[in-house]
C-alpha cells in the first residue's frame, strides 16, 4: 500500500498589520468606524473581553475618548459609543447640510471644482449607509444646488454641453465636473522650465537655460497678429485719427506700444520728418504759433548765409519762408537795438478732440507772463476771459 504526500511550494507572504481605525467624536464618522471595528476587533472570537476593551480604549480619540459608561467592560462601553454617537437624525441633517451649505465658486478652479464633487459624492455616499437611497427626485434637487454653486464661465460651459430640453442627470454633471476641472488642472500647470544640470568634459556642473517662445500681442487695431505699424487698417486713418487713437488707446506715442507710455519708453527712434520724440506716423505738418508772433522774423539755423548790422537798425537775409526754423529774433525799426531769442517746439493738448497740436514758442527768460495768440488759444479750445493790464514788449514798446 503505497501513500503519496503533496507539498506546497507557495511561499508564504508576509502583509502589514492592518492599523486600528481611530473615531475621533465627528458624527458622519462614526458608521464606517463601527463597522471596521466590529470586522476587525469584536467579531474575533480568539481575543478575549479585556483585550477588546483596550482595543477599543486605543480606538479612541479626543471628545469620544472622554466618553464614559456605566462598567469598565467592552460591552458597556461600545454601548455607551452606540447610543451616543448613533443618532441617525443628526447624521442626515449632517450629511443633507454638507449639500446645501457648500459654498459657492467664484472663480475657475480646479481645485474647487474638486472638493465640491468630492463633497457631494460624500454626501450621498454618506446618506446612502443610513439607508436612504437616491432617486429621481433627490438627484433632480441635488443636481440644481450643484449647479447654483457654480462660478459663471463653468455654468455657462455646462450649458453649452446639453443638447436637449430634458432635464440632465446628477450622474452626468458629475462627471462633467470632473472632466471640467481636469482641463483646468492641465492648463494650468506650470509651464516654466526648469534649468537642468549637465556636467562638462571636467565633470563640473554646467546649466542651461531654455528661453520660451515669445509671446505676440495682438494688433490693438485690428486684433490681428501683427505690430500695429504694420496694419494697413491703421495706415489707412489721417494723422489726426491716429495720435486720437494711440491716446484713448493709451499707446506709447512713441513706438506705438500698449505696454507703457512714452515717459517710460526704452526705443532710442525719434520721428523722421522732425526728430522729436513721437512716431513718424503721428507727425502733423499743421501750422505752428511762430507763424501768427507779431514783430518776429524766422531765420535759418545756421547763420552763415545771413547779414546782420546792428548798427544801422536792419538786417537783410537771403532765408526763404519755407526753411527750417532753428531761432527767432525781433528788431524795431529806426534803433540800433536788437535781440536775439531762443524757441522751442511744443506739443499742446487740444481739448475739443484730445489730439495734439505743433506750435513753436519763445523762451524769454525775462518774462513775466506765457502768452500766446488768439487764434492758437481757440484752436485748443481754451477757456478765455477778459482782463485789462499792461504787457511791455519787446524793445520796450508797451502794450493795454
């Protein structure tokens, strides 16, 4: 009679302790601590009365620790646990409040897209082991506070995504949630990057830095991909509608940009027509103050081609109107006095349309007073009044 024996070569795998679940005092926690507890502690027939005590004394923590029973038994104390913490009343206003009083969103965010599917599905998770199960009507009720909590663009996008009148379901919105703040999270995610380390041919570390694409702005003309000198849109306005749409556009008068204006410009390029500090493109050729000065004759820069004799009260200068004014000076006729002043070419703001006029002015350190004619003040649409008192002007000639 032979006998055949049979071995196992299956090793034996060794798994961690499971840890003791811990119960704090928190109503909504206590179902899923009495029920680990009860799998793990008080159905096990090999420990004894006193060791489940200490268990269940090692279970617990803050308020539900200070708990006391009637005996110093294991019995006495789960019941004392049970008939405290038990309270199905409290433990589905708990759970419907957790709906209710979630708070609303402001803004897109992935984070608080998630924590508010989180917390709902909790919820019903939760009234779902106190037995109250969903249905049409719930998931209808549930489903419109969901969506009252919403931040406007993720409603709007949630509109967007029916394709009927029927009324949606919870499950549905769920997941478009869920989907919803998955896109966030990926668009948000930081894009910079990071230098990496490489060693050279000595094994010293080297780094490298990756420069990201630039960025183009858009037109703020046309919204188009392109530098606003470049839009034919622009170039096809007048002089006067571009300086007014760079000014209530805010641009740099200077290279056009939307970035900052033209104090805090960095470009070294001044205008080609004047050399002054603004764009080729808002350049007038308008009429300037010097034109309406009484008393005053425009001379050219360079005085080489010039004849001057104080002494005799004349001038004669070979200078037509048409040149470049660099200075202006004023002689009275029948003297032997003449003076010789600087000028300076200005911009001034014109109130009526908020552009910008070209004018030339005199700078007399000597002067008392900034004058200016007429007709230039109504050009700029300047609050006038009239007022009486003497001016003396230039080679003492005064004036009422």
């Amino acid at each position: 009679m032979q006998s055949s024996v049979s071995f196992s070569n299956t090793p034996t795998i060794k798994l961690p302790e499971i840890p003791l679940p811990k119960f704090s005092g928190r109503y909504e926690e206590w179902k899923n601590f009495k029920l680990q507890f009860n799998n793990l502690i008080t159905s096990n027939s090999q420990l004894s009365q006193e060791q489940k005590l200490h268990y269940l004394n090692s279970s617990l923590t803050g308020p539900a620790k200070d708990l006391q029973s009637i005996d110093d038994t294991f019995d006495s104390l789960f019941k004392a646990l049970t008939y405290r913490f038990e309270n199905k009343r409290l433990l589905v206003e708990f759970h419907i409040n957790e709906i209710l009083e979630a708070g609303k969103l402001t803004t897109e965010s992935a984070k608080d897209l998630r924590n508010l599917t989180d917390n709902i599905k909790k919820s019903i998770r939760g009234l779902k082991v106190l037995e109250y199960n969903r249905n049409s009507l719930s998931d209808v009720l549930i489903l419109n506070i969901v969506i009252c909590k919403l931040d406007k663009q993720s409603w709007q996008y949630y509109e967007s995504s029916l394709s009927s009148n029927e009324v949606p379901k919870l499950d549905d919105l769920i997941s478009f949630l869920e989907k919803r703040a998955q896109i966030l999270e990926n668009i948000n995610k930081n894009a910079t990057v990071k230098p990496k380390p490489f060693l050279d041919r000595y094994g010293k570390p080297k780094t490298f830095f990756v420069k990201p694409n630039k960025v183009e702005r858009p037109c703020a003309m046309c919204k188009l991909n392109h530098p606003i000198f470049k839009c034919e849109a622009f170039m096809k306005l007048t002089v006067d509608q571009r300086n007014q749409f760079a000014i209530r556009n805010k641009l740099c008068l200077n290279c056009l940009s939307d970035q900052h204006f033209i104090k805090f410009c960095n470009s070294k390029s001044t205008c080609k027509e004047c050399g002054c500090r603004h764009n080729t493109l808002l350049h007038r050729n308008g009429n300037t103050v010097h034109r309406n000065l009484p008393n005053a004759v425009s001379v050219k820069k360079a005085a080489s081609s010039q004849e001057l004799n104080p002494n005799a009260g004349e001038f004669r200068s070979n200078v037509s109107p048409q040149d470049n004014i660099g200075h202006s000076f004023s002689c009275i006729d029948k003297t032997n006095k003449c003076t010789v002043l600087p000028t300076i070419k200005v911009w001034m703001l014109n109130h009526f349309n908020d552009s910008f006029l070209q004018a030339r002015g005199i700078l007399d350190s000597g002067s008392d007073q900034d004058l200016m004619t007429a007709d230039f003040a109504n050009r700029l649409g300047l609050p006038q009044e009239k007022t009486n008192f003497a001016v003396s002007g230039l080679g003492g000639n005064e004036l009422k």
